[in-house]
C-alpha cells in the first residue's frame, strides 16, 4: 500500500464526524502523527546542541520536515547557526543521480560519493558538530547506511560531536530478514556486519554502528515523536521521497530487499520500467511457467503474474522482456529475501544453461555460499534455513539499541 495521487471530489470525514477534510486522491493521508528528528531539532533540549554553532550538514532531499521544508533552509534560517560545510550521499544532493553513479564535489556541497566515500579532515576543519539527515530504506546494501558509518567514523577520529536526525524504519522497525554479511565480505553495499533487512531506525543504528565498530564517535539522536515499530511508512503521515531514482514508491521498497539481489544476475530487475524491482524477467525466460510454478509454492503474502516489458535503460535496454510482475499481497507476512531465492531456484530449474550469477551477487548477498548453491541447484528452503541461526543472534544482539516500542 502507498500514498496515492490526489483527486478532487474525495472526503475524509473528522473524528466522531463532526467535519470533513476535502482531499484529492483514491485514499486518504495516512491519520499518523510521526514526528521526525527534522522536526524536532528546534525544540529543547536540541536547539541547544546546534546554538552558536558552525554544523557541517549530511543530507539530501529526503531531509524534509512534515511540511515540506528543507532542512538545509530550516537551519539556515537560523540567525545563531551557520551551515559551514554541506554533505551528499550516493545520487547527489537532489537525488538525481543513476545507482552508482559517480558525484562530484562543488563548491557548495562535499561528495561522499565520488572521490571520498568519507569526510576528509579538510572538510571537517573548523566545524563545531556534524547533522546527518537522510531518509534510507532499511536495507544493509542501501547505501546511505554505509555514508552513516563512515561519518560516525570520520566523526569519532577527529574527534568532532555528531547529532542523527532519527527517522523511521520504513519497512516497520519489527522484521529482520536475511543472511548476515560475513566477515571478509565489507564493501560500500555492505559496510557492517547486518542482515539483509535489520529493522532499525536511523538512530538506532547509528548508536549500534558506533558501538559494536568501536567507532569513538560523540554521537547524540534526536528522537522521532509519534512512531512504534509495527508502523509502515505510509501510517506515519510523513510525506514519502523517493530516496533514489529507481525507488519511486514504498511499494519498491518492500520487494527491494529481496529483488535487488537480481542486480546480480543476467535477469533484468526492472531497471528502466516503471516498476523496478516489482518485474523480473529476460528474453530467454519462460514466464509463464515460471508464475505457475511459483504460486505452487504459495510464498507467504505474494502472488506472481507475467508481465512483459521492455527496459528504457539498464541490462536488456530495448529489448522485450519476458518478465514476472511481483505482486504483494500482505506485506506483513511478504518475506522478499526467501521469495528471491525460491524465485532464483526456479528460474535455475527452468533455465540452467541461461542464468547467470555474478560475483556482484556475492556483494549484495554478504556472502558466496548463497550464489553456489543456487548454481548447484541447492533447494531454496534449505538455503534459507542456513542463515536462520546467525539471523537469530543477530536479533537478540539488535535488541539492546531499540529506542522505540
């Protein structure tokens, strides 16, 4: 479910209905009052961690309060803080850029994804405290998280103080799902040693990346208002930004966790559609056989339907895809990372001269013992049992940094 484009004529009728609020749109505005850190930070005691100071500022355009104001200008504004240095994560400031794309630094605004992947020292000189705020999508390979981590690092080693504007975990803050990233297997999609999907907000998994890294940083979170972990995005009454390109609503962001592994195959994943991540397919695949064969599995909470397309960009550009649309039926029971490998298991079944799995996979997934026994022809049950253990220590250590109920 996601917010939906608004059409004249819809009411929403006030508590015990006495009054009515005219919206546009087929459903109305979630009735959640989630306040975020940004809409916060001025109240005490936060106002007076930025007082007098000169704030290096890590953000991009998802760094918007409740009313649409950018926190760039609403710290600007003020007449006792000077912005000194601005920030950016992959995709740039404005979140133009392509996944991966290089960006370079301007006069304005510090790349860290382009030359640096962390602030340098010169950036850093002469600020008084560092602000982070960006809105992720609660996946361990979403690269803002790794930004996060290299500023808590950066922030612990110069030393300079650091306040997290906290946001929420989109995808509830109650689920984690996933293969754990294993040592040896650190890369920028995969900073940290996380499942695939961890449940945690911004700020709880800045205090548990600058604890369990032993990064020093002087870390302070400014905490969300009006949020529990059962909450979906689309229940906070937040506004949602797409965070990047090629993830437009929060209905991506649910499959993502699971279907961005397809990144790591000759599959396209929906790049250049307007469902990525939602459709899967090639040429070469047999969608039809492949949907029956998978509702036979009866996945909890998805249901399968062939869908040809032909991507505008990406992998397979121009060319007719037959592909699989990926539809989710109840997202609370939806498991996207053991829906991907029962999906991949049976594409392998169907086509095993034809898939291809990459090292790139190994990147995504934390590991290459997954990619092997796909390619072996493993049973997907059995793979996804093979992570349950580490996945269970995982939550039991995730519980100490939960701030919310």
């Amino acid at each position: 479910m996601r917010l939906e484009t608004f059409h004249k004529g819809f009411f929403i009728f006030c508590l015990l209905g006495c009054g009515a609020l005219l919206w546009t749109g087929a459903q109305p505005l979630p009735s959640g009052h989630t306040r975020t850190g940004a809409d916060r930070l001025l109240e005490e005691p936060y106002r007076s961690w930025i007082r007098g100071k000169r704030l290096g500022l890590i953000t991009n355009h998802t760094g918007l309060t409740r009313q649409f104001a950018s926190v760039v200008e609403v710290l600007e504004d003020l007449p006792d803080v000077q912005v000194a240095a601005l920030f950016a994560p992959e995709h740039g400031l404005h979140g133009q850029a392509q996944a991966g794309e290089r960006v370079e630094s301007t006069r304005r605004v510090f790349s860290l994804y382009g030359e640096h992947r962390s602030p340098t020292p010169e950036m850093l000189a002469d600020l008084d405290v560092l602000v982070y705020d960006i809105q992720d999508v609660g996946v361990r390979f979403y690269t803002f998280i790794s930004t996060l981590f290299e500023t808590l690092k950066a922030a612990g080693s110069q030393p300079i103080p650091i306040i997290v504007l906290d946001r929420p975990a989109p995808l509830n803050g109650s689920r984690v799902e996933g293969p754990m990233l294993e040592t040896g297997m650190e890369s920028f999609v995969g900073i940290f040693r996380l499942p695939v999907r961890y449940g945690l907000t911004v700020g709880e998994l800045a205090r548990l990346f600058n604890a369990q890294a032993q990064l020093g940083a002087d870390l302070k979170v400014v905490p969300l208002a009006g949020w529990t972990r059962d909450l979906w995005f689309d229940q906070t009454g937040l506004p949602w930004i797409p965070p990047s390109p090629n993830m437009p609503t929060l209905d991506t962001a649910t499959v993502y966790p699971g279907f961005c592994l397809v990144e790591g195959t000759n599959l396209s994943e929906g790049r250049g559609s307007t469902r990525p991540f939602e459709l899967v397919g090639a040429p070469w695949l047999d969608a039809d056989r492949l949907t029956v064969r998978l509702n036979q599995l009866q996945l909890p909470g998805v249901h399968f339907r062939p869908q040809a397309f032909t991507p505008t960009f990406s992998k397979h550009r121009g060319e007719n895809c037959n592909g699989v649309q990926v539809h989710v039926l109840d997202r609370n029971v939806f498991q996207p990372v053991e829906t991907v490998i029962h999906f991949l298991a049976e594409v392998r079944r169907l086509h095993p001269d034809q898939l291809q799995i990459s090292e790139s996979f190994d990147r995504l997934a934390g590991n290459r013992w997954i990619r092997r026994q796909l390619l072996e022809g493993r049973a997907a049950a059995k793979i996804v049992a093979a992570w349950q253990e580490d996945l269970a220590e995982f939550a039991r250590l995730r519980k100490q940094y939960l701030a919310y109920p």
